[in-house]
C-alpha cells in the first residue's frame, strides 16, 4: 500500500489573528512512498512533535493533540497548539540623523532575548555603524554624540539590503522589539523585516505600569531598580547600550504579560496613563469631566493617541 511523504510547515499567526489565538502546524503530503518507509516516516513526526512540546509550542491542555497523525495523499491535517510561539525576541535600536526619514540610519544595534526551559535570557548586544551620505546636524551629534570621525573609509552608508542582513543575521526572530517602535519602523521598510511582528515596549509599558514616573527606557531602568551592568548599558542614546536596556525591560514585563499579549498593545494606540495636555493635564481618564471628553473626541487636529484614549474612556462609562 502507497503512503505519502510528510512535509511539515509551521503557520505563525496572521495580522488577523487575535493575541493569544490558536495557530495551526500543517502537514501536507508531498510524494509517495512505500508501505516499508512508514515507520521512519512516522518516527520523524514524532520527534517534531517532541520537539514543539519540549518547546512549549502545546500547553498542557493541548499537548494530547500533538501526536503523529496519519496522512493520505492530497489531504491536510490541522494539528491545533494554544500557547505562545515566540522564542527568539529581536531587540532593535536604532541612532539616526534626524527624527524621520530622509534622515539615516547611522547606528543599528540589537540583543536577542531567547526563551529556554530556564525561562527568558538574553544574549550580549551587538552593533555597527553606518556613514551617512549627508552629515549629522549639531543637535543631533549632542544627542548620542556620534560624529564623523566615529566612521572609517569602509563604513558603509545604510541601504535595505544592509538593514536587511541586520535584521536578519544570525538565528531567525520571530518577533522584532523597540522602546517606541513606531520610531523604529519610519526607518526600518517592512521589506527588510519581512512582515515580522512588532512588540512595543512603551506602549507595553503604559498599560503594565501606569504608574512609573516617566516610560522612557531609562527611567523605567531605574524605576523598576534593573540592576545592569554599565559596560553594556552605557551610554544611553547609542544602539547597543538602548537595546540592552530595553531586553531587560522586555524580560521585566514578560513576568505578567505574554507575548501575544504585547503585540496585541502594540497594534493598537498608546494607552496614555492620564490626559498629556490642557486644563486637566495630568488627570487620569477616569477623572476626566465627560463633557470634556465628548470635546476633546470631536477635534480633528488632536493627537490621536489622547483621541483614541478618550473614546475607551466614554466607552467605558456607558
């Protein structure tokens, strides 16, 4: 009797998955083979399958589900697994010339934050740099203090297919991570991140700790009392020592929120602790006169963050 070949695909959850939804691994037929083939085909399904638990792919309520499966030529079998799928967290930043683009890259660094049986780690921070092809204004170099003569006749500018090898090398993310990020992605094109989710962890940051003073990376570094060592977290406003200070934040709030969870926040808009600006500047939303709120939704040049807060917060009262 024919059997069929297995190949195996492992689905991440779309855009329009919600956070913490199930995602599928496929197992497709691909050729067929003979009867004698069928228990080292079977053996390999099981070994994948020893490693998606071991992994934590298949939370304890799901694991049943994950066993090999036989398969007939031309037919899918959809191998649900709850839980997340994130492994390997690439924690980018990013120096530039300016504030947007046509500004340039000029300083790209990152740390992977990795989950092991141990729990999360992180590994040591990386960068390079890149020459920019229109000089550094003053203001800027007083602001991470890299300046001409930080590049040698090699450095070379930043392109996509460079941002691409930097997003890229080494072992394969499955999620990219900034402080900020939107910050990040005017400069960084979805073609070199190829579509990979994104985590935010300032956004992540107001809704875990409303509270905090500030949600600056370093005032959150001191205010959650990180205990870093400064040969790797100095000086701020370079990419490597930002990036390395956000993984520890990451890991921070990895403690009492999932990863599905913070790219869910990131999608939407900030959740502003309290109202930024005008005759109730610092109030919480709760606070806030309803008129005022019915006001401030109705103004077409406010800041859309405050905007979208202020409607959750109507929402919530009705």
């Amino acid at each position: 009797v024919a059997m069929a070949a297995l190949r195996f695909r492992y689905a991440p959850p779309t855009a329009g998955h919600s956070a913490g939804g199930w995602n599928a691994l496929t197992i497709k037929t691909d050729h067929s083979v003979g009867a004698d083939q069928l228990s080292s085909l079977f053996m390999v399904t099981g070994v994948i399958m020893s490693r998606l638990k071991s992994h934590k792919f298949c939370s304890k309520s799901t694991k049943a589900l994950c066993q090999p499966q036989s398969v007939f030529p031309d037919t899918f079998q959809e191998i649900a697994m709850h839980g997340s799928t994130f492994m390997l967290l690439r924690v980018i930043d990013i120096e530039t010339t300016g504030m947007a683009p046509p500004a340039e890259i000029i300083d790209f660094g990152r740390t992977d934050v990795i989950s092991d049986n141990d729990g999360w780690r992180t590994d040591r921070p990386m960068s390079r740099l890149y020459k920019p092809l229109n000089g550094i204004p003053p203001e800027t170099m007083a602001v991470h203090h890299i300046t001409e003569e930080d590049f040698t006749a090699d450095t070379p500018p930043c392109s996509e297919e460079l941002l691409h090898k930097a997003v890229w090398g080494g072992d394969k993310p499955d999620a990219l991570v900034a402080h900020n990020c939107e910050f990040e992605r005017q400069f960084i094109p979805d073609t070199a991140t190829e579509g990979l989710p994104w985590i935010c962890t300032l956004k992540v940051a107001m809704r875990v700790w409303p509270d905090a003073p500030a949600h600056s990376n370093q005032v959150l570094r001191y205010w959650r009392g990180l205990k870093l060592d400064n040969a790797l977290a100095m000086p701020p406003h370079r990419a490597a020592p930002d990036a390395w200070v956000t993984a520890h934040l990451l890991m921070d709030l990895l403690k009492v929120a999932s990863v599905e969870e913070m790219i869910g926040w990131t999608r939407e808009p900030k959740l502003l602790p309290k109202i930024p600006f005008g005759k109730h500047r610092g109030l919480a939303w709760g606070d806030v006169p309803l008129d005022y709120l019915h006001w401030l939704t109705g103004q077409r040049d406010m800041d859309p963050d405050a905007v979208w807060c202020a409607k959750q917060e109507i929402s919530r009262r009705h």
